[in-house]
C-alpha cells in the first residue's frame, strides 16, 4: 500500500503535524498488513487510527469529521518508513548562551540591571513580561498571568492561516501555565486556567481549525486544570457546576471527564454533578456530553449493574459492547469483561465492526494464558471478518503455539473463497511472492494491490515488472494534478532501480523521453522528470 498517497490527501497544516508527531515517535503501529494499518496516536489523548485501501480513520474529532487529520498524517509516515529523526537541536550552544548570560547578570549592580531590562524591554517587549511572569511565580503571584491567558480572547474569524497562527501561541501559553502550576500556585492558578478555557473554546468554535492545532492547545489546558484542581481543593459545588456548565452547556466538542476530577469532587460535587446532569436531560434527553457525564458517574461508582444500565444501554450494537467492555476494564472489572465481550461476538452483530471485541477478548485469556481458546477466537474471527487482519492475528496466535503450518493452508482456503484481494495480500505478506505474482495475472486488481505486488516481484524478478510500471505511470498521470505527478516521478524512481538490476537501462531512457515528450504541456511534471536520475 502507497501509505505516503494518504498522507498527501491532508492540507499543509496537518500535514506539518503529522510530520512532528512522527518525529517525536507518537505513534505505536498495533497492526501492519499488505493494506491495512492500525494504529495509536498519543499526544494529549489518545486516538485509535486506521488506514485503509484509500481510506482512513481516526477517533479524535477532526478524523471523526472524516477529514485527513494529523494522527492519519503521522501513522501513514510511520507506516511507509518515512520518519525523518528530529535534528539534533543547538543544545550545548543555547545552554553556553544561557551561562554566559546568567554569569554577566550576577555581575551587574542593580543600576546596571535596570538598565540591561529598559534595553531589552524596547527591543523585545515580550520576552520582558515574561521576565515579569517568572519574578511574580517566584513571589508566588499568579495574577501576572491573567494577561497572558487574555492574549487567547479574539473576537474576530480565524481562517486557517490565523488559525495556525493563534494555535502555536495558545500552545506556547500552555507551555507557560504549565510551567506555572505548583502546589502553592494551584488555587490561584485555577480560575485563570477556567478563563483560558472559556476564551479557547469560543475561538475554536469560530476558527478554520482543520489542522487540530487550536484544539490540541484547548485539550491541554482542559487537562492542566484537572491537574490543578487535584492540588488546589476548590470548593467542590462550584467545580461541579462549572464542569457542567463548560463541558455540557457551551459546547459539545470537548469532554471533561469527572473521573480526572474525582478527588478535587469528593462526594459533596460528585451528587451536585448527578443533580446538574439530571437538569441537563430533563430539559434536552437526548445531550449526548450529559449522557457521557452518567456514563462516567457510573464507571466511578464501580457497580457493574450501573454501568451496564448506563453505558452499555441496549447493547444493540458493537460499539455499545465494546463501550461497556472498556468501562468494566477501567472499573476493575476482568471477569464481567470478559463475559461482556463473549456475549457481543456471539449476538448477531455486523461481523467486521466486532474486530475490536475479539481483541479485547484475546488480551483477557491472555492474562489467563487461555492460548487454546484465544486460537479458537481467531478462528473465528477469521471465518466472520474474512480479511488480511484477521488472518495476520490468527498467524500470530497459531505461532505462539507452535500450529502455524497446520493451520496456514486453512486459513488461506478461507481467504481465497471469501476475498481474494486478502488472499494475495495474506500470500505477499507470508513471502509467497511467486504464487501470489501468478495467480494475480487472472484477477481483477485494484491499484493499491497493483503496487503490492509489483514492488514485491520486482525484488526477486525486476525484469517482469516493467510493463507493469509503465501501465502504472501512464494510469496515474492521466489526471493532472501535483499528487498524481509526485506519484507517477515516484513509481519512475522505483523502475529505474529494478530496470537497472534487469538491464533494462536503454528501455527506461526510452520510457522518461517519451513521457517529456507527451507532457509538455505540464510544465510542473516536466521539470520533475527533468531532475531524475539519468
């Protein structure tokens, strides 16, 4: 799969995220087949990825939207090995700056100081009220800062530009606020963290925030407050409430989840909390942040009772059971988990959206060193969920116990009566190139698996997939546009390298000449053929 084809799809901003995020190595790949990626996305929260043939997914809210997000962006590059390592930073030269600097201030007469700020203050206004901040922190006076989190409050619309713009410097105050919180600041700090809040999401909500990073910047200062109310102990009534009135009633984008907020509750908040959420439904039942917020009263509460009542509900479909089956593991609950997560595979669900119920079930006879019955479940899982997935967990389970060979040639039969496209995709990733080559010949193939197959064979035949190349390139470039001539210069570079472990040198000149020549009216593609190797 041509996973870099995905991250292309995503605008300039998400696109620069993705690529840090790979860098900073956020993202753990859980499953990798011939076309199929899963993933986890950690940043300020965790986000479950899938890629796709041609498709993508990603729970966070701008993939939920169905757009190519930046955990999408980062779990592509990761995927395709195209994970550039972060530049080694000027480290030792900024920590030389730093001492010198630090040894000309200790020598400076107060005069002198004052002096060296005036200067620095005309010149760099900013990193003066910084200065400012660090002093006041230093007194334990918060109040300095009320004018940094007012710096988030615009009234005006942010296109994406602005937006970009407005996220970094809400995610550099961020940085500050956090530097900021300690025990003795907490209670101080924490109405300033309340209006930060209230100005980020009234901003967001009226922002281009396609790349996600105004929003990350709100999901931080979301979490620094819970953090703060941990060390604070505000008066747990008036916490309640505004966890009530910001989570539920001035937006439904972002949950403050009561469970990071327990102990700042106690009891006292945690039953004014149930009493606020209850308004909230009499008057609206169908609030979706105030069900969550029961839902969430319900996994504290540690009554499986409840949380089947609450979170569970009907349990009409997978996403039900497997909400359930999360909030049994969370409350401590193995057992009952377990018991939820059979009950679900065996009611007449839709069979591929039960992927995630199967794993949650293996990893609990996992614990229990049930390997017998975890091969049983994959099975299973592969005569529902006839795909490349299904069949890489089997492999995985049979391996651990020994019964792979045994086992492979039946799962192949079941992959090769059900979906061919997983049979091949199964064959290349076992290695089978060969029979996986030939029998494709007589198959209707879709460009991805074209691919797939053609950068396999090319290993180990590069001569027979020339034509194939070419069918390639010229598939691709019959629609303009800059994506499709990145792609079509890249299947080129990838020829060029087996045509000369074929020999084929003459044969590929001949390809690139006739390719400047039909195209000279693309001015953008001629000038990339032009910088190819010769």
């Amino acid at each position: 799969m041509d996973w870099l084809a995905v991250a292309e799809l995503a605008d300039e901003g998400s696109y620069a995220r993705g690529q840090d995020y790979a860098r900073r190595g956020l993202v753990e790949l859980t499953a990798v087949t011939a076309d199929s990626v899963s993933a986890l996305a950690r940043g300020t929260s965790t986000y479950d990825v899938v890629l796709g043939d041609r498709t993508w997914s990603c729970t966070c809210p701008v993939g939920i939207r169905g757009d190519v997000c930046k955990h999408v962006v980062a779990t592509a590059l990761t995927a395709a090995g195209q994970v550039e390592p972060e530049a080694p930073g000027p480290q030792v030269r900024a920590d030389d700056s730093v001492s010198v600097v630090a040894d000309w201030l200790t020598r400076l007469t107060r005069e002198a100081a004052i002096d060296a700020v005036r200067e620095l203050a005309t010149h760099h206004p900013d990193t003066v009220d910084a200065l400012a901040r660090l002093a006041a922190r230093d007194r334990g006076d918060v109040t300095a800062y009320a004018s940094l989190v007012d710096s988030l409050k615009t009234r005006r619309f942010l296109d994406y530009r602005d937006a970009n713009e407005h996220g970094r410097h809400a995610h550099a105050v961020v940085d500050e606020l956090t530097d900021a919180l300690t025990p003795g600041t907490a209670a101080a700090l924490l109405p300033l963290l309340e209006t930060g809040i209230r100005h980020l999401i009234r901003v967001v909500l009226r922002s281009d925030d396609s790349s996600g990073i105004q929003s990350d910047a709100a999901g931080r200062l979301i979490d620094l407050h819970a953090e703060a109310a941990g060390l604070a102990g505000p008066d747990p009534v008036k916490l309640a409430r505004w966890l009530v009135r910001t989570g539920v009633d001035e937006q439904d984008f972002w949950e403050l989840d009561v469970v990071r907020y327990q102990q700042a509750l106690g009891d006292r908040g945690l039953a004014t909390y149930r009493k606020e959420l209850d308004k909230r439904l009499a008057k609206e039942p169908a609030s979706f942040l105030a069900t969550r917020g029961l839902q969430r009263l319900a996994v504290l509460s540690g009554d499986v009772a409840e949380m089947v009542r609450q979170v569970g509900g009907d349990l009409a479909g997978p996403h039900a059971y497997q909400r359930l089956v999360d909030a049994l593991l969370e409350a401590g609950h193995p057992d009952e988990a377990l018991r939820y997560a059979r009950e679900g595979l065996e009611s007449k669900l839709v069979p591929h959206q039960t992927a995630q119920l199967y794993d949650a079930a293996v990893r609990l006879l996992r614990e229990r060193g049930d390997d017998p019955e975890i091969l049983r479940l994959r099975r299973e899982q592969l005569q529902r969920i006839p795909n490349e997935s299904s069949y890489a967990v089997l492999r995985k389970a049979a391996e651990q116990l020994g019964v792979w060979p045994e086992e492979r040639l039946a799962a192949l039969d079941v992959l090769l009566a059900s979906n061919r496209r997983s049979w091949l995709a199964a064959l290349l990733a076992d290695g089978d190139v060969a029979l996986a080559w030939e029998s494709s010949r007589d198959m209707d193939r879709d460009g991805s698996m074209e691919l797939a197959l053609i950068r396999a064979r090319a290993k180990t035949h590069p001569g027979d997939v020339f034509d194939a190349y070419v069918t390639l390139i010229d598939v691709t470039l019959a629609t303009s546009g800059e994506r499709n001539y990145r792609q079509a210069v890249a299947h080129l570079g990838e020829l060029r390298r087996a045509a000369q472990a074929a020999g084929l040198d003459e044969r590929y000149a001949d390809l690139v000449q006739r390719l400047l020549e039909e195209n000279q009216r693309r001015p953008n593609l001629v000038q990339k053929l032009r910088q190819l190797p010769s």
